[in-house]
C-alpha cells in the first residue's frame, strides 16, 4: 500500500485495559483481546485524525485468504475496516460473523 506507514507499537487498550504488544510481521492496528481499535489514522500508520474515538467491532467480512474487521466509531460514527490478526480472540472473530449491521 503506497501510503501505508509502519507503525507496530505497543500500546493499553483503551477498551479493556490490556498490554497489547507489537505484532511482530505486520503493524497492530488493534487489541486482541477484545478487537477494539482506535481512530487515530487518515491513511493506515500516519496517527493525523482527530477524532481520537474507539472503533468498536461490529462485524466480518471475507477478504482474500483471511478476514477483516468492520467497525463502526462510537465518536463520529465512520466504518473502518482492519486485517484480522494471527493472536485475535477468535471466539470473538466467530461471534461477530452472525452480526448484522
């Protein structure tokens, strides 16, 4: 992506209170534990938007091998959609396939 900036960061999950660590091949982009991310980027990794609100995961949808995250933020209310993530909660991934938004 040809405005993709690498951020894989450490962070705690203002969502669940967790120490998230760095992905390792990719850039963590959200909380395993319970999905949430937030809404920090314009273009994936550069952190200039600010609404600053929790994107909240509200569904999946297929996406080549893999799945991706649809979340809705609580603040302003923009779909965003994340890759899903080797360590994600996948009782979690299940639970939100039956979702409708």
């Amino acid at each position: 992506m040809k405005n993709f900036t690498m951020r894989d960061e450490e962070f705690i999950c203002e969502a669940c209170g967790r120490k998230v660590s760095p992905l390792g091949y990719t850039a963590r982009d959200h909380c395993p534990f319970c999905l949430y991310s937030k809404h920090v980027d314009i273009m994936p990794g550069d952190r200039k938007n600010t609404c600053l609100g929790q994107l909240k995961p509200i569904n999946i949808e297929k996406f080549k091998d893999t799945y991706k995250i649809i979340y809705r933020c609580e603040k302003c209310g923009k779909l965003h959609k994340n890759i899903m993530a080797k360590d994600d909660n996948m009782d979690l991934i299940i639970s939100l396939s039956s979702n409708q938004y």
